[in-house]
C-alpha cells in the first residue's frame, strides 16, 4: 500500500495536500470529506478588525486570477472563538495566518492564537512593513529574519515563513527566515501584477495592482521552490498554481515536501480531494511505496543513472492527469 504521508518539522500530515491560505473556508465542508486533506491552512489575520480593499478585488485573465482582496479579518477574537473550535472537530493539523503591520505585532498575535488546536503558524511576510514605506517585510532578509525572530519568542509553535516571490534573490530570504528560526517555509505567494480594462480604460481591479496566481505562474513559483530546496535544510511547502497530480510531482520532485493548492479549488471544488486520489494511482504507476521517495528525486543534468529514466512518465499514466484537472 502506498504511503502518503509526510512530515513538516515535527508535524506529520497524511499526505501532502492542503489549501494555500485564503483560498479554503468553513464551507467546503459541504463539498469535500475535510479529514481527507493533509492539512488546513486558515485565511490570515491580522490583529485589528479590516474591510479590505476596494471592489473590485479579483480580475479573471488567462490561467489565473489576479486578486487584492486586502486581507478582510475579523480579527484575532473571533479566530479563537469560532474560527479554531469549528476545524477542531476534523483530524489534520490546523495551521492560523498571521499577517501585521510591524514585527512586534507579529509577534504578539502569534502569542496570542497560540491555542489548543492550532498546530502551526504561518507568517505572511509578503504584507507591508510600515517602517518600510509600505515595502514588504519579505522584500528584505533582514526585514524576515526580524519578523520570524519575533514570532519565534512569541509561540512555541512551529513557524512557517511564506515568503514572497517578488524578489531578485528568493535563496537569500530562505536562508535568513531559517537562520531567524523558521521550521519550514512556504514559497510563494501571489506576484504583483494588473489588468487593464479596455473598454473603459479602468484597471480591473479597485486597487489597481494585485496578485497574479493560477497554473500560468507554476513555473515561476517551481523554480524558485527549487532555488530554496537548494539553500535551505528546512522543509519547503510548494504554494503556486498548483492544479493536478502532475503539478505536485514536480514541486515535490525539486525538493518540496507539501503542496498547498488554492486556485485550483475556485474553478473546481474537488480539486484537493482529486489530486490525493490521483497521487496514489501515479505513485503505484511509478513503483514507488512512499510520497516521500518524490522529495528532492529531481534527476539533475549530468546525474548517474539511477535506474527511473524508463519509468512511465507522469503524463502517460492513464487517469491520473484527466481524474485531478481542473
């Protein structure tokens, strides 16, 4: 029997499936069995009660979507009060977002959802750094390391850094989030861009600019997952345009050890659920026993052969593609 299970620091997940934060809420429940995902990653917070941006907030192009939601949040009480006890009843970790205008709100709002049933933490670092101009704190290793590090002293709980792609030098970030203490990182968030209406000459969305996500950046956010295996010791969580069984092979093949999947889900509900079911039929197709022998197994130009060059490809294996795209 396949194993599909996996480990992220000391949390141990039952397979490498779970939502990217702000893309999954309370209500799938009425489209998906929640115990099937290996994990939950809940849409981020932050310590004062926001609106979030300006309508409108998403703009459909070609494979994707481009969002400014602004991170709307209710704020920290009610996370506590309603958000844990309802992902309390299901079994995979539950893992908060945290998000803050300064490093020491980080820090204290961490400390304060540190509550039974909250597994993991992750830091959105791709928000603004008031002390920045508005810059975010993922923009700059010494801005993430003082975030993490404050997290750190804040919570016991493991802390995930998602970082943002928005940069020249990913592997720089990834090393000072690790060096800051961070137990896996997350990688990446949304790249900037925008959309322009043609026939009224307005961008499509409210705040003018916002993030691109969707298969149409996979390969952007793949190779930087890659560049960060490479730099860091830490596990790596693929999050980018994640949409088949194929799309998590590669990530994990460059050395993740988790997908997180969320655009996907908008288009076709199911898509998580389909993917855990499709990654044991490409696995068994693959003659491998465990989601963990994809880690990292990447065969590099120059590499020996070490005997899977003539294993089927993952695109000729029947089924798996057809049962998990969305």
């Amino acid at each position: 029997m396949v194993d599909l299970s996996v480990e992220i620091g000391c949390l141990k997940l039952a397979n490498p499936i779970m939502p990217g934060s702000g893309t999954f809420a309370e209500g799938m429940e009425k489209v998906i069995d929640l115990n099937l995902v290996g994990a939950f990653v809940a849409k981020t917070i932050t310590p004062e009660i926001r609106e979030g941006n300006p309508q409108p907030r998403v703009a459909e192009i070609k494979n994707g979507l481009i969002g400014s939601i602004g991170i709307p949040s209710k704020g920290p009480e009610h996370f506590i009060r309603e958000i844990v006890p309802f992902y309390r009843r299901f079994k995979p970790p539950f893992v908060a977002s945290v998000s803050a205008n300064t490093a020491e709100e980080f820090g204290e709002l961490s400390a304060q959802i540190s509550v039974e049933d909250v597994a993991a933490i992750e830091a959105n670092i791709s928000c603004p750094n008031l002390k920045r101009d508005g810059e975010a704190f993922g923009m700059r290793s010494s801005d993430t390391a003082e975030v993490v590090a404050a997290i750190k002293k804040h919570t016991s709980l493991p802390v995930w850094a998602k970082l943002t792609p928005n940069v020249s030098n990913i592997s720089e970030i990834a090393c000072a989030a690790e060096a800051a203490g961070a137990d896996a990182l997350v990688v990446a968030n949304a790249l900037l861009a925008m959309a322009v209406d043609t026939q009224n000459f307005r961008p499509k969305l409210g705040n003018v600019m916002g993030g691109i996500t969707g298969p149409s950046i996979k390969p952007i956010i793949l190779r930087m997952a890659y560049q960060c295996a490479k730099s860091v010791d830490i596990p790596i969580i693929g999050s980018g345009g994640a949409a088949t069984v194929a799309d998590v092979a590669e990530y994990m093949l460059v050395g993740c050890s988790a997908v997180q999947v969320g655009t996907a889900s908008f288009i076709h509900p199911t898509a998580m659920t389909d993917i855990i079911g499709g990654l044991t039929t490409y696995l068994e197709a693959q003659g491998l026993n465990s989601v963990t022998d994809l880690i990292g197994a990447m065969i590099e130009p120059g590499d020996e052969d070490v005997g899977v060059k003539d294993l089927p490809s993952i695109r000729s294996v029947g089924g798996v593609d057809e049962g998990a795209k969305v």
